[in-house]
C-alpha cells in the first residue's frame, strides 16, 4: 500500500494506492471521496456542489455517521464524526487508520471515546471498517453507518439483489413499516428505507456491472437515493444527481450500540 499526502479542493487528502487501484480519502470526516478500480473505473459519487470549507459535511464518497443517525437522538443530524478533522494514523497491515477521539467535554456528546476508521484497498476490492472503543468510565449508546453513495449511470437501470424477505422502516413515508416482496429493490421515486436484519450478501446491479456488498457487525442496510422533486431542493446536489448513485449504507440504526467502559464495536463494509 502506498500513501501520499495530496490536496483536494482545497481539503488536505490521503491518496491510497495499492494492486492498482487508489481511493482518497478527506482528513475533513476521514472520508473516502474516490474509489477507482484498477481499470479506472470510479465507483463512488461525489457531488459537483459539493461544500468543501472544512465545516460542511461532504456530499457524495462514504461519510462517517456518529454518533447519532439522522434525527435519532437530541444531537446534530448524522452526528458530528463527518464534520471533523481526523488525524491519519498510519498503515496496519494493508489498512489505512484513521482516528477521532472525545475527551467527554463536547456539551453535544459528553462521552469519552476513541473511533477509527480502517481502510482497506485491493484490485476490485473495498474494505471500510469502523470501530468505536469507550475510553471513559461510563457506558454510553450510539446509532452509526457508513454513508455509501455508490456511482451509477443511470438510477432507473439500477436494481440490488439481497434484501427479498427483509422487514424495513419506510422513512419516505412517514416510517411506515413493510417487508420486501420483490426480489429487487428498484427506483422510480424517493427511495428512503431502512432494512433490518439484512444478512444475506447484497449486489448492486446496472446492465452489465455488478458490484457485490458485504457488511459485519451492523445490523441494517439504509437503501437511499432523492428522486427528482427531493433533490432539486438539496443545495450541493445538480437538480438531476440523484440519477448518478444509490446509496447502500452499512448501518446500525434501529438497535443502538450500547458500549460499557472499556468497551469496543466494529463493523465493516466490502465493495468488490
């Protein structure tokens, strides 16, 4: 694995290479922004209008969601890990480490915690774990994912295999709850739901592409993508990016984490 320190819009980057393929990663969020397979293909989206001032989460690439999902809990919405500068901790094995920690005098989350997220590159792989150690004397509970905006060419030919016989929560429709019939998920609309219980292997399907999803250690599998009329209302997205990627989050939403003092959780995501 290689590593060079490199600037993107501005934003001090970690360039990762290893068997030919690279991925970025932002110090802003320790947020993976490209992913390019070995024959050049990127397989991340990253929003034109993306905000990159170093206080705005970043719109597209895998954002970090901690400690708190969505509007789940009194704090900032999807935490505030993917608004943070995280230090790069270096290369263990063939992972890039990076890390942010709490010292508990945060007002918004008055806990003491060390989170790393680990990097793993390969020719057609993708490995993004997450790991969240209590480093303070009391327990505390967290909601996290891993934010996946995957690039497609076009939402309409998109399906993903995986989730037939899961029960979801239907955010887009006031949290309604449902069980997936179908054997593909497929977008003709706003898409927002949250699977529980997702264990089989996930695929995501355009034409002739296929790219194989795997999660441990999180118990959901957030599926979104805007639709039209809703992201022509979001201001770093071009009135059509929401027919250039599904997002497929690895996450644990509807059973928080509850950690104890010296306590760990991980879960991770493979793209390949």
């Amino acid at each position: 694995m290689q590593i060079q320190s490199v600037s993107f819009r501005g934003m001090p980057c970690l360039r990762i290479a290893a068997d030919g393929a690279s991925a970025l990663v932002s110090l802003h969020g320790a947020q993976v922004l490209s992913w390019r397979l070995a024959d050049g293909r990127e397989r991340l989206f990253l929003s034109e209008r993306a905000v990159f001032d170093g206080n705005t989460a970043i719109r597209g690439g895998i954002p970090v969601i901690f400690p708190q999902f969505g509007e789940r809990g009194t704090g900032h919405r999807h935490g505030f890990a993917r608004n943070r500068a995280w230090m790069f901790a270096g290369v263990e094995g063939d992972e890039a480490v990076f890390t942010l920690a709490g010292d508990g005098s945060d007002a918004d989350w008055p806990h003491s915690f060390i989170a790393r997220l680990r990097v793993g590159l390969g020719a057609g792989r993708l490995r993004v774990t997450l790991e969240v150690e209590n480093t303070g004397a009391t327990l505390f509970a967290f909601t996290a994912a891993l934010h996946t905006y995957l690039r497609v060419d076009d939402i309409v030919g998109v399906a993903i295999e995986g989730l037939q016989g899961c029960d979801y929560e239907d955010s887009a429709a006031g949290g309604t709850l449902h069980r997936q019939h179908d054997y593909e998920v497929t977008f003709d609309s706003e898409t927002d739901r949250i699977y529980n219980d997702a264990v089989a292997p996930l695929a995501l399907l355009e034409g002739a592409h296929r790219l194989d999803i795997e999660q441990d250690g999180f118990g959901d599998v957030v599926v979104w993508n805007p639709g039209a009329h809703l992201c022509a209302r979001i201001a770093d997205l071009a009135p059509d990016d929401w027919k250039r990627f599904a997002c497929i989050e690895a996450a644990q939403v509807l059973q928080p984490v509850v950690l104890g003092a010296g306590e760990r959780w991980g879960g991770v995501q493979r793209l390949g």
